[in-house]
C-alpha cells in the first residue's frame, strides 16, 4: 500500500503509479501529516511526498516531517508539471468568478491571473480534489487547475493550457519508508543528510570542503531552525556521489565533525 497525499487524478497519485507501476493500490490522504501517520501505523508500507519545485523552491514543512518521525528517505522521482485550468463543460474563461487549486499550483501560476484581477484564488486541499468538487457539486463559475488526467477523470474541459508561470515546472517527489528498505548498496549513489554544527567560525565550509573532497556533488543545502533551540539552525544536504565507500569514509569524518548528523536516506539518484 502506498500512501500519497491527495485523491485519484492528483499529481501524487500520478507520481506514485509512474514510479511502483499502475497496479499498486494507493491509500489517499487528505494531508501530508495523514501520510506520515499511515506508515508508523502501518497502514501503508510506503509513501509518496512532493518535497520540492522548480519555481515554488523547497517544501520546508515536508523536511521537518521526515525528519521528526525518523521517516526514511528509499528513493525519489522527477515530475514535469504542467498545470491546466478547467471548469465544467460549456463555459468560458469570462464566466469564471472563482479558481481553486492547492496553494502551490496557485502559486506556480499567479501570474496568469494578473490579467484576470477579478477572479478570486481559493486554496484547496490538492489540485485534483477541487476538479472533482466541481464536478460533483456541478459548481457553474468556479474553475480549477490541475492536471490534464484529473480533467478527463472528472469530465471537465480545460479553459487555458499550461499556465504556470514558467514552462519547465517540474517537482521532486521522495519515497518514504519507515527503514532502510537496502539491503544491498548496489547502485546507491545519493544520500539526504541532517546536520548541526558547533558554534564556531568556518564550521559550514570545513563539511563543505570534506565533501568536495570526498567527490559529494552537493545538489542542495537547506537550513531549518532547530524548534527547541532558538537562533539554532540545522542543514539539510543532498548529493550524489561516485563510490559509495568513499562516502562512507567522508560520512565518519563528518559525524566527528557535527554536533549532530543524520542519515534521511541512501538512495538512487533519479534526475535525468
């Protein structure tokens, strides 16, 4: 079982059937917390979670979730976006007062409605669940944007096609676990890591100088306060790497060298 956030005809629900295959059977969530609570229940032996965007950048929140519940990071996947805006069949974009979509599609597409000052942007939960409110409440002046799947599911007929402010959108979702699912290393070849650093100056570029030296190709690095802790900020670093041995040896190094260093996950490296 698969747990994603959003319904049948969503961006998760096509990431996860694109990456396990169509024959898997998705348990649907209305938020990321839902997702999380399904697998340390065990409703679910794995989930799908967007964790970031091209245009809208990273998804904090989805980091701290992982991280808090000791969720592990098993894989991830690449997904062109392209958002469309649909409403129920016979109508024009000129008959359209309102738009509901997930806030990050709202987003991902507000300058679209900069020539349209008179519709009103209304988050939703996800993008395909306001599609299918409006088919089933048959909501006349109320539009959507999704995905061109979520229309031909719902039966709505799309108004405006990709409309997002740039045209290569694309969003990286992760596959999450409770464990290392590995038990071969073979072919792992990025790594999620959490740390946090003594007080002290140069600390941020001596773990950035072991990497570099170690052949990690640092792809992203994110701070997130640390809660408990104020002024207190703890780094989010991923990269690939050519040899999983030499990792390892820069990853002893680094654990002297942190206050404190986590592993989210070891996985294969799925941007192509």
């Amino acid at each position: 079982m698969v747990a994603i956030q959003g319904t049948e005809g969503s961006f998760h629900y096509q990431a996860a059937q694109d990456y396990f295959g169509s024959g898997i059977d998705i348990l649907e969530c209305r938020s990321f917390d839902a997702v999380v609570k399904a697998l340390l229940t065990g409703q679910a032996q794995t989930g799908v979670m967007a964790i970031e965007n091209s245009i809208a950048g990273a998804i904090l929140p989805n980091y701290a979730l992982i991280d808090h519940n000791n969720l592990y990071i098993a894989g991830e996947y690449y997904m062109n976006i392209q958002h469309h805006l649909m409403a129920l069949p016979g109508q024009a974009l000129s008959d359209i007062k309102e738009v509901h979509s997930h806030y990050m599609a709202l987003l991902q597409c507000k300058d679209f409605f900069e020539n349209y000052p008179d519709i009103k942007l209304v988050e939703a939960t996800n993008t395909a669940q306001a599609a299918k409110q409006i088919q089933q409440e048959q909501l006349k002046g109320v539009a959507a944007i999704a995905s061109t799947s979520a229309a031909a599911l719902y039966g709505l007929e799309i108004l405006a096609e990709g409309i997002q402010t740039i045209k290569q959108n694309a969003t990286r979702f992760v596959v999450l676990t409770t464990k290392d699912p590995y038990t071969s290393k073979e072919g792992i070849n990025k790594v999620t890591l959490k740390f946090q650093l003594y007080d002290q100056s140069g600390s941020l570029a001596t773990v950035l100088n072991v990497l570099r030296d170690y052949q990690i190709n640092m792809t992203k690095i994110q701070s997130l306060p640390v809660i408990d802790t104020p002024w207190k900020y703890a780094f989010f670093v991923e990269g690939t790497f050519p040899n999983y041995q030499q990792y390892k040896e820069a990853l002893r190094l680094l654990e002297v060298m942190s206050e404190d260093l986590k592993v989210l996950g070891e996985y294969q490296n799925n941007y192509k």
